[in-house]
C-alpha cells in the first residue's frame, strides 16, 4: 500500500494524503457529518483547487514558482508524458472551452469531481458510494465481490525504484489504507486488455486508439519514447519533472499548503 498513489499523486501511504481517505476518515469519526462540513468538500471548494486547468496546476499546487512555470508543456487533465489513454485523457472543463470538445460525461453524467472542481453534483455521488463501499469492506473484504482486482500500471526509475498508480480500485485503496492494510493484491492490466477497453472509450485524444506496453510500465530510462517527448511537445527535461512528481509528492503538502485539516 505504501507504493500507491493516485493519478495526481495523492498517495495512499501511511504518511500521504488521498482526498477520498479524508473523506472516510472524517465519516469514521462521525457518521453525522454533513458533507459541506467536510475536509474532502472544502479541499474541492478551495479557490486554488478550483482554478485546476492542466496535470502541472494540480502537481504543483503548492509550488508558486512550479504553477505558474511557463516555459514548459502544460498537459491537460487526462494526459501525461507518456500518453493519453492510460488516464481516459484528455478532458477537463478547461479544455473543453479550449478545444472545443465536450468531455464532461465521459465517466457518466457529471461523474468527474475533477473535470470542473467544485462542482457539488459528483462530490455528492462520491460521498455517497464511497460511504456505502465502507460499510461492505467493514464487513469483510473479499475483493472479487467487487468484481475485480484493483489494477495499477507502474513508473518505474533508473535505480529500479517503483510506485505504482491506480488504473482502477481508487475507493477500494482509500477504505482499505485507513483501515489499515498494509498489503493488497494489485494486477498490472496488459497493454492489450486496456487497448481493447479503449476500443468502446469515447475518448478525444488524437493519438492512435493502442495502448504500448511502456504507457503502462513506464520506464525513466525509456523517457525519449514517451509520446509528447517524441512527438517534441516537450523535452524531456519537462517530462521527467511530472514522472518525479509521483515519487516525491503525496498530497500532504498540498492539503498542508491550503491550510485545511488533513483529517489523518
């Protein structure tokens, strides 16, 4: 559990902060929460948080001087060095106003808390099945009830260090990290099985619908292959600062930069 983050590097380790970990962590404490009350409600409300347009803002949250760099790539919400489709990007109201797209339903109607942050409507349907999937993992964690495992893909750096980011299973990984597991059986989906659910994404990335093996095992030592390095949309220099990102965040300075309680 430890080498787990999320897609924006809020970690699911012990010494991390994951917003959907707050939010079970405060439900823990008292039942009769309202969620407007809430550290996970005020962390999306927050202006900062709000003014979220691309992956780099959302890093960098607590980092001035690294938000506002404007001589690198910005990448969309949804997008990484290395490709598109691993994270069902791009998207984001931003780029939708951008582009000239429409990608606020992609993950159902109005399913995305991040797609525009503090929008009440999807916080609401997390809070809600959130909730509701910690009382069935209380009673017993059997995680083929949830119909699979959690899937992760892997960063993996020069040294043979690891972290591993949640493909799918984010909920599942925030109950079970505050309830203190340790250990939880992960899979690495093939490049093949994530290329065959792209098939059916109505995705708006411009890339070719096939996902390589290296947008799911993504190797520093393999950067000048990452797509927006090869296609010289940034250098490599750029990429890699968002690759060490998920090694040296994991959201605690950033709940710790907004001034909000950390709740764990």
């Amino acid at each position: 559990m430890e080498l787990i983050t999320n897609e924006f590097a809020f970690s699911f380790a012990s010494d991390g902060w994951n917003y959907f970990r707050a939010l079970v962590a405060e439900y823990e404490k008292n039942s009769n929460i309202a969620l407007e009350d809430t550290t996970f409600f005020r962390f999306f409300q927050h202006e900062r948080v709000r003014s979220v347009r691309y992956l780099n803002d959302l890093l960098f949250l607590h980092d001035p001087n690294g938000r506002s760099r404007n001589d690198g790539y910005k990448f969309y919400l949804g997008t990484y060095p290395w490709g598109d489709h691993v994270a069902g990007g791009p998207w984001g109201h931003h780029y939708d106003q951008v582009e000239g797209k429409t990608t606020r339903d992609l993950y159902g109607y109005r399913r995305n808390p991040w797609y525009q942050p503090g929008d009440r409507y999807p916080l609401e349907i997390e809070w809600n099945e959130t909730i509701q999937l910690y009382h069935s993992i209380t009673r017993g964690y059997l995680p083929l009830r949830c119909g699979h495992l959690p899937e992760v893909t892997l960063l993996v750096r020069r040294n043979g260090e690891i972290r591993a980011i949640r493909y799918n299973g984010q909920h599942r990984l925030a109950v079970l990290s505050l309830l203190g597991y340790k250990k939880v059986t992960a899979l690495v989906p093939s490049a093949s099985s994530i290329s065959d659910d792209l098939a059916s994404w109505p995705t708006v990335s411009t890339l070719p619908k096939v996902v390589h093996q290296r947008e799911v095992v993504v190797r520093e030592a393999e950067v000048e292959d990452w797509y927006y390095v090869k296609e010289g949309l940034c250098t490599p220099e750029q990429a890699l600062e968002i690759f060490h990102a998920f090694f040296e965040l994991n959201g605690r300075e950033r709940i710790t930069h907004l001034g909000l309680p950390s709740v764990y």
